[in-house]
C-alpha cells in the first residue's frame, strides 16, 4: 500500500512538471514478464520507466550505492526497488528479480551497470542476459530521454519534457553447452544493447554505433 501511494504521489508531481511521451507502449502486455533493460544516464530513469507503463507489478534493479543518497535513496525504498551490488554477480539479488519474473511482474535493469556520464551507450554487462535467459522471459529494450534536463528546465520554471521508448520484446536463445556460456552470454548481451541502441538517437549510441548487429537491425527495420 505504501508503495502505490508513493506512485501516486509521484505521478500526480511528473504529470504537473513533466510534459511525459511514452512511445511503444502496446509492446507492455498485461499479465507478462519481462526484463526491461535501459540505457541509463539520471537517477530520474527509474521513476520515469515506472510511471510510463499502466502496470503496477513492476521493480527496479537499482544500485546498491544509492541508497545512502540524500532522499533519492529514502525514496527507492519507499518505491521498493530491488537493491543490487555492482561488484560481481549478486546472488540474493537475482533470487530476488527472479522471484517476481515468475509472478509475471516486469524487472527494470540496467545492463550499463553505471550511469554513463557522457551519455554515451556504455558497454553493457551480462547480468540482464543472465535473469532473462535463466528465468525464460522475453526482453524489452528500452530509453529514457531527456532525464538529464528536467532540472534545468524546472528552474527556468518551464515544464521539462521527457520521452520513454520500449522497443518490441524478444527472447533471447537458451544456453544449454556449459563450455560456450561465456561466449554465448556475451552475445546475448550484445543483442541486448543493440536492441537498446536502435532506440536512441545515432550520436548516443557510444560503444555500440557501428556494431554489426546495430547494423543488421537497422536494415530489418527500414525493410518493407
């Protein structure tokens, strides 16, 4: 309960300060779970993501590192998000992720592993490969733009403008050869970001603008 009236509350602050879009929206169906990854370049990420979708079974994988900040960290614990170290792989918190991926909720995750503070796609990690494949669930790739510059929109007292973008879901190929995990991870992740990259604008695409992949993507989407 508490976390719905946060949401509330939160929804009713972005809707009068926030001129918030939402494209791609009819990809998020009811009833089913999905790791949604995202680039990740403001705090803000998060509660954008979360307020840009009609559903209220969704969580966030959030840095461990941020729940000591000033009210931000207050404030994902009221939202009840899943905190997650960057050191290694996380046991208690994939348990955690994988838990709700069976209830059909959606997990938030951040292959980047880190803001990027050029906003710059950085290189991801496979954390989000793994929970998609271990759990069997599709993965939705998803942007948050303009999250940089709702301060200072805000102090110009002009309403900031934000755009959340999900792309259409997909499943990654299951990894059965032990002795091609590794490989087999990395490549996962790489479709992940490239999926990921294909959403945002050519010069924030960073490590993965001339990607083979980003590129075979690209002609599939301008194909007839």
């Amino acid at each position: 309960m508490e976390r719905q009236r946060v949401m509330k509350v939160l929804r009713y602050v972005v809707d009068r300060l926030v001129d918030l879009k939402v494209v791609g929206s009819e990809n998020v169906q009811d009833a089913t779970a999905y790791v949604v990854a995202t680039s990740h370049i403001s705090r803000l990420d998060t509660p954008f993501l979360m307020l840009s979708t009609h559903r209220q079974d969704i969580i966030a994988m959030v840095a461990r590192e941020y729940q000591k900040a000033p009210f931000f960290g207050w404030f994902l614990n009221k939202l009840g998000v899943i905190w997650i170290s960057r050191d290694g792989y996380d046991l208690e918190a994939f348990r955690d992720a994988s838990v709700h991926l069976k209830r059909n909720w959606i997990v938030g995750i951040a292959p980047e592993g880190t803001r990027s503070k050029t906003r710059q796609l950085l290189q991801g990690k496979p954390g989000g490969a793994l929970l998609a494949i271990r759990n069997q669930v599709q993965v939705m790739p998803s942007v948050v733009l303009g999250s940089t510059e709702v301060f200072q929109s805000l102090l110009r007292l002009k309403k900031a403008h934000v755009e959340v973008r999900f792309g259409k879901p997909f499943l990654l190929p299951q990894v059965h050869d032990e002795r091609t995990t590794k490989d087999r991870l990395q490549q996962a992740t790489d479709e992940i970001m490239c999926h990921i990259a294909l959403l945002l604008p050519e010069e924030r695409r960073g490590f993965y603008a001339n990607h083979p992949r980003l590129l075979e993507l690209q002609a599939e989407q301008n194909t007839p």
